[in-house]
C-alpha cells in the first residue's frame, strides 16, 4: 500500500444513521479552535525573557506534548539548565502571558463552515461541552461572535455539577443533551481528543472523531462502539448526507474553497528547505518542502490533506504560479514533523529553488489523505490533483487570490 501522505486510519462514514440526528455537540480546543499558533507565539516571547530563541528542533521536540514535558523538551534542546529556569516557570510565565491573548485562537479549517451550515437546518440543536472553564471561555470567544451564538447549550468545565468529572467521563456529553432536551442517542459528538472521544461513546453519543494528535488509534478495533465512531483526518471531510443532515452548497469543481464565505484562506511565507527526496525521484512530481516553523505558525496538526492555491517565490519576482501541495505527517520523523510540500504547477526544468523563500496562498482543500493501492495510483492521483486545482483557479473567486499582497516578496 502506497500512501501519499501517512494516515492513522481511512476516513469511514457510515453508509447511514439508524436514527436521525437531533442534536450535533462540539468540543472546543482541537476541534473548533487552535491554540497552537497560539502557544508557539507565546513560547516565542516567553524564551525571548530568558536570552534565548526558539528553534525548529527545540519546536520538533515539543509539538504534541503536554506543557511541562514540551518546556522540559525545550530547555534540553536549547541547553537551559535547572539553574536558569524550570519548566515550571517557563509554563507558569506562558499561562500568564496566554491569559490576555485567548482571543487570538483561531478556527480550525472547516470549523466555521460546518457551524454555519448546521445553523441553518431546521431544528437541529447544536451544543458545546468543553473542559474549558467558563471565565476562559468567554475570553476565548471575545471577538468570535458566531461561537458567541450559535450554541443552543454550553457545559463547561468547572460547571459545578461537573466537577472531578472531566473527560473521559460522560457527564459533560449527558448534561449537555439533558439541557438541549435530546437523547444521547441522537446526538453526534464531535472531538479531537482520546478522552473525548471516550466521554462521547460511553454517554451513548455517536461521535465524529477528528484527532489533533497523528496516529491516534484509541478505541480503534473495539467493537462494542465501532458502528458509533467516525474517523476524519480534518472537519473539512465531514459528509452531512450519512447523518440526514443537507449537503453542502460551495463546492467548486469538487473542492472546499476557503475565503468565500467560511473559512479564510491560508497565507504561509518560508524556506524552502531539502525534503526526503522522494518527489522527483520517486513520483516524477517535483515538491518543495517548506520549513516546518513556517507552517506550524499557522496550521493546526489537525489540518491536514491536498490542499491547492497560489504561490510566488522570492528568486522568481513578479510570477504566481498554480499549486497544488500536501500538508501532513511524515514517518521520516516517526509521525512527529509535519511536511508541507508544494507543487508548482510550472515546468521550472532544472533550476532548484531550495534555500529560497516561497509565499503560499491556500486557497482550498482538495481531499483528505488517502491509501493507494500501487505506486501508479498515486501518481495519477496527484495528477488528478493538479487538473482539479488548474479548474478550480479557473473560478474568477478563487483567481482574484493571485493578486494577494502576500505574494509579493521583497518588502521582507
Ligand atoms: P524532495 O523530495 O527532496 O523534496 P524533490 O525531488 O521533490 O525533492 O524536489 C524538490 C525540489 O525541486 C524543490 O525544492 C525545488 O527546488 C525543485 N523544483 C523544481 N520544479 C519544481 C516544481 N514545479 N514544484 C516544486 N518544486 C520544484
Ligand atoms: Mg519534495
């Protein structure tokens, strides 16, 4: 099996639901919002106090981890000693600076879309039941009026009633569907986390599972819940049709576009740095690969698939170019580094542009990774790709993004 980008396991929507849905429950960190960008940016200003500067490989070794394991991990990288400082400082410095900027989380690709388009079916509750105590909360929505009101029940946390009763506990998922006056049954929950997840099948929920940690094989192979559980790489692959829900109506040329109505588009500015050497050896398809800070800046580790948009780049000054690209994990780094490789739809012959900066305006998600069965599947997949996103540019919405600022470099 040949995969263009690894996946912990394929996507599976029910053919059907049983029953239909009355009611769809978020939870927040990981699957509407990300903090990511967030915490990285504040990690910045807080090693900035202590002299020194954070690195791609101080960044490698703390993606993924709990805060004080990521601190530890980056005081080892960057050789601070318990003398200096502690992870426990660092973290408790951070918290501090992250109390005041809880607003500039951001929503997760597919995140508005989704809420948008639930909004608008009839009678469908929408609820949310997040570990976030209720005073954050509010910070975390300060300027987002849509999470503001659009929730028909909000749990959180330190709600009283809820106490020591965290995920993976169920109480937060039946409390909600108690307020929102529906049965678990017909709810679908929808999660980024292990003991969300849990929570979300054991209340008796259906639960859309879309993890922000690669790899993630919790419940998988257990039977009892499996006819429960939907795995999705991003909640830019979410089918309404299985749960009786409309489809949705902004697809161009088969793609999600962003920056139409929804979700915005993504602007992503680095080096170009070596990859595996995989591309043209292997595929025939020359990708640049783009540092890895550069893309964590602004991409959730949940965002992953075959994205599409408009590139420049600072050796070619003045031309925009086509792009398709792949954005996920790599088992080169054992599933730790994200890559983000983009193909340049444009014969560059044999000029190599590694060390250069290139400017990337994601305009749209393509599909989510998949499995191949051969080696050629995968080539004419991707050559697929790069029809589906010629096409797709072709949309005079989508080609006004060739004009963005962002893509001219030399104000750097
Ligand atoms: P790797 O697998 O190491 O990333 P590739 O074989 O994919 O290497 O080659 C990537 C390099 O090829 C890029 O860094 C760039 O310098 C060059 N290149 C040439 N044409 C293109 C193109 N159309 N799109 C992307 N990269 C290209
Ligand atoms: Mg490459």
């Amino acid at each position: 099996m040949v995969q263009d980008v690894p996946k912990t396991a394929p996507s599976r929507m029910p053919s059907r639901m049983p029953s239909p849905i009355l009611a769809v429950v978020f939870d927040l960190d990981g699957t509407l919002l990300s903090t990511e960008a967030l915490i990285i940016n504040v990690a910045r200003t807080v090693l900035d106090l202590h002299g020194t500067q954070l690195t791609e490989e101080a960044l490698k070794a703390s993606i993924g981890k709990p805060p004080l394991e990521a601190w530890q991990s980056t005081m080892d990288v960057l050789g601070l000693t318990s003398e200096q400082t502690t992870a426990a400082e660092l973290y408790r410095r951070s918290e501090d600076i992250l109390e005041d900027l809880w607003h500039e989380a951001t929503y997760l690709p597919g995140a508005v879309r989704l809420l948008h388009h639930l909004r608008a079916h009839d009678g469908l509750k929408i609820g949310l039941a997040t570990s976030t105590p209720r005073a954050v909360l509010a910070k975390k929505t300060k300027n987002k009026p849509l999470l503001q009101d659009c929730f028909d029940a909000v749990v959180c946390g330190d709600d009283e009633d809820l106490r020591g009763r965290g995920k993976p506990d169920p109480a937060c998922f039946l409390k909600v569907c108690r307020q929102m006056d529906v049965d678990p049954g017909a709810c679908v929950v929808i999660e980024d986390a292990p003991s969300g997840l849990v929570a979300a099948v054991h209340a008796g929920c259906h639960c859309i599972y879309v993890p922000s940690i690669p790899n993630d094989a919790t419940l998988e192979g257990d039977e009892a819940h499996a006819s429960r559980i939907t795995r999705l790489t991003t909640l830019l692959e979410f089918d309404p049709a299985p749960f009786g829900l409309d489809a949705f109506g902004d697809g161009i040329e088969g793609t999600v576009p962003f920056g139409l109505n929804a979700d915005s588009v993504i602007r992503i500015r680095g080096q170009v740095v070596t990859g595996f050497g995989r591309g043209s050896k292997t595929l025939g398809i020359p990708t640049a690969n783009v540092e890895t800070m550069a893309v964590s800046k602004v991409l959730p580790g949940a965002a992953t698939g075959i994205f599409f948009g408009w590139a420049s780049l600072a050796c070619f000054p003045g031309e925009v170019y086509a792009t398709a690209l792949s954005i996920g994990w790599n088992p080169f780094f054992k599933n730790e580094e994200k890559t983000c490789e983009p193909w340049l739809l444009h014969d560059f012959g044999d000029t190599d542009f590694t060390g250069t900066t290139i400017a990337l305006v994601v305009v749209g998600w393509i599909r989510g990774e998949a499995n191949f069965e051969s080696m050629d599947a995968l080539i004419a997949r991707i050559r697929e790709d790069g029809e589906v996103t010629k096409r797709a540019l072709a949309d005079p919405r989508l080609c006004a993004y060739r004009e963005d600022e962002f893509l001219r470099h030399g104000c750097e």
